[in-house]
C-alpha cells in the first residue's frame, strides 16, 4: 500500500489490482510492516501509519470488519480483518508503545525482521543492527513475552534466529506462531524451522504456518506445488497437522512456486494434499480452524493473566544505546540567561531594537 500508492485508499481499487498479490478476492492477515532502515528512527510513527490505513479499509469498506479476537473471526458475517506487526523494532523497545498498538487492535506480533532488536535475534545477517554474543533473548525480551502473554498476543517468531526462537518457546505461557516459514529438514534455509524446534512447538501448542516463497521451499527459484506439499507432509510426520497452517507470504516476497502464484491458487495444494491422503478434517484445520485454536489458546493465557499488572520495566539505555533516546531530564540553562550582578537586564540587541522602536514613534 504505502511503496504503489502512498498509503492513499482513493487510488486503491480493493476489488480488481494488478500491482499486488492481494485484493478483496484473495484476503490474507494484513501485517503493519515498516523496513528495519527505520528501527531508532520514526518506526513507531510509521507503523501507527501503516495501522491507519488497515483500520480504515477494513472499517470503511462494507463487505469488511476488523477484529480482535478469535470468536470474532468465526463469527464475522464479512471479510474480517487482523492486524499484525512484522518486526519487534516497530515498538522501540517500549512496552507502553506495545500495549497502544493492542489498543489500535494489533494481535500479533514478530519479534523481529530482517535486523536484530536491542533484545532478540533475526534470522538474517543482512542489517548489522545490535548485534550480541549469546543472548538470543535478553531479559527485557523475557518480559516483553510476558507481556504479549498478559495481552493475548501471538508472539511470532518468522524472522527470528533459531537461538531466539527456542529461547521463547521454552519461556512463554502461550502457544507461539511462525507465520511464515517452512520446514528446514526439505529446504535448509535458516529462515525455515528445524525438526527440534517443531518439537518444542508442538510442546508449546502452538502453529507453523508454511511459507510459499520458492527460496524457502526448494531452496532456488524453481519450485512446484509438489515441493510445497513436501514441507506440510514432513511436518505433518514430526509433530502433527493440527500444528500447520498456511502463511504463503504473498505481497511480501516476490517468487512463489509454478501453480501457486496467488491466493486464488490454494485449490491447487489442497488438492495435492488430497492426493497425498490428507483428510477433510486436517485439511479444515489447515485453512483455518488450526489458527482459531492456537487464538484462542493465547487468549486463556490472557484470561488467567487478568490479575497480573502491566509491567513498568523499562529497558537501559545502555542496551538501546542510539542517539535518538532522550535523557528526560529538565534542560540546565545557560548561566548568562539568569538575572545577576554581571548580566544585563536586558540583551544588547533586543535593547537596540527598543531604541529604535521609541525614536521611530515620536
């Protein structure tokens, strides 16, 4: 939305656009995403954007509604709408700034993108932001888990390193998504989930949604739908298909397998995966009931948490460490300003400009 067409819904046909994987015929989550070259900078006010322009298509549109909770994405009689964050760095390190995003309706978040956070670890080592030796989660990152726990919402750990990911799925109360990622066992890319981590997921009760994009799924940019169904079989047979979902990753990557180009090709894998003797029953969870449960497990966590308080932890400067951060402190005024025995009472220039002022008036 923002990089063709500014943010701007009156040049944005939700019914029929080629610029994009996505219309009002093929819906998927819709994620806030700002670039990590924004992290220390103006990532907040840019995510707060990104969140306007979502609140306002999905409540300015009739055949749309935004929702916040798991009931109210069964329920809903219209296309309905969930806000995630894609990238920990959106909140700047600010647990305030995180629970106001829950207010604007925000349900998930990944703890990072593409670049590290002050306190947890990316995949990628493509942005040398904050970078540590091992402290894959540090202990303010504990407490922000906490905090998305006390919420109800889904941690999402895409994008995270594998240190982070199994620090937090041995941390959190509540059941954890990937939202987009694949099985690293059939395409060994870091960006995909290993076989002991899907363990510890399935530990957790949470959900690994696959990821379609052709680099993660064959590892090169020649991929099938045959390729695709791989990665739900083999994950199928280490923790199960009520663990699966589909997180394709459309409009956020750009080379998806010959046959899966877009949404309104999922026909196809389902029926790969039919030929592959998947039921009627894991294949409903797949598309949709699987995430609902995972949903509405984050939200008990949260129905147990109610008397539990917001947290006042704050992180140290020293570990966010940017020149941006401001030392609230009074400002110490420069000791010419104050009225003594050597300052003037008034400064020459102004006292000038007087002069002037007078003369010119007589």
């Amino acid at each position: 939305m923002r990089m063709h067409f500014k943010n701007k819904l009156s040049n944005f046909s939700i019914h029929n656009n080629s610029k994009v994987a996505t219309d009002i015929r093929r819906l998927a989550v819709f994620a806030a995403y700002v670039l990590c070259t924004a992290q220390d900078k103006d990532a907040v006010r840019l995510t707060l954007e990104q969140i306007d322009v979502i609140r306002r298509m999905c409540t300015e549109n009739p055949e749309m509604e935004l929702v916040t909770t798991a009931e109210g994405m069964r329920n809903s009689a219209k296309i309905a709408c969930l806000i995630s964050i894609e990238g920990g760095h959106s909140i700047d390190s600010s647990l305030p700034a995180l629970r106001m995003f829950y207010q604007l309706g925000v349900r998930s978040m990944a703890l990072t993108h593409n670049c590290n956070t002050p306190w947890a670890e990316s995949s990628s080592s493509f942005y040398q932001n904050y970078q540590r030796k091992n402290n894959s989660l540090t202990d303010f990152g504990k407490v922000l888990v906490n905090e998305m726990n006390r919420l109800g919402m889904l941690v999402d750990l895409s994008h995270s390193s594998w240190e982070t990911a199994r620090a937090v799925l041995k941390h959190s109360a509540a059941p954890v998504i990937f939202s987009h990622s694949s099985a690293y066992a059939i395409c060994n890319n870091v960006r995909n989930v290993p076989d002991d981590l899907l363990l510890l997921l399935k530990e957790n009760g949470g959900l690994i949604m696959v990821n379609f994009y052709s680099s993660f799924v064959a590892c090169s940019y020649n991929a099938n739908v045959s390729i695709v169904a791989d990665h739900f079989d083999h994950i199928k047979r280490v923790i199960g298909a009520k663990s699966i979902g589909i997180g394709a990753d459309y409009d956020g990557a750009q080379g998806f397998p010959k046959g899966l180009e877009d949404v309104s090709k999922y026909p196809a894998l389902i029926e790969e995966l039919i030929s592959r003797n998947w039921t009627e029953e894991e294949l409903a969870g797949v598309l949709r009931l699987n995430f609902l449960r995972a949903f509405r497990k984050v939200e008990k966590v949260r129905d147990d948490f109610l008397h539990i308080s917001p947290s006042e932890v704050e992180i140290s400067l020293s570990e966010v460490n940017n020149s941006c951060r401001v030392m609230l402190i009074h400002p110490v005024l420069p000791k010419s300003s104050h009225r003594n025995g050597n300052a003037p009472l008034m400064p020459v220039k102004a006292l000038i400009y007087f002069i002037l002022l007078w003369i010119q008036s007589q």
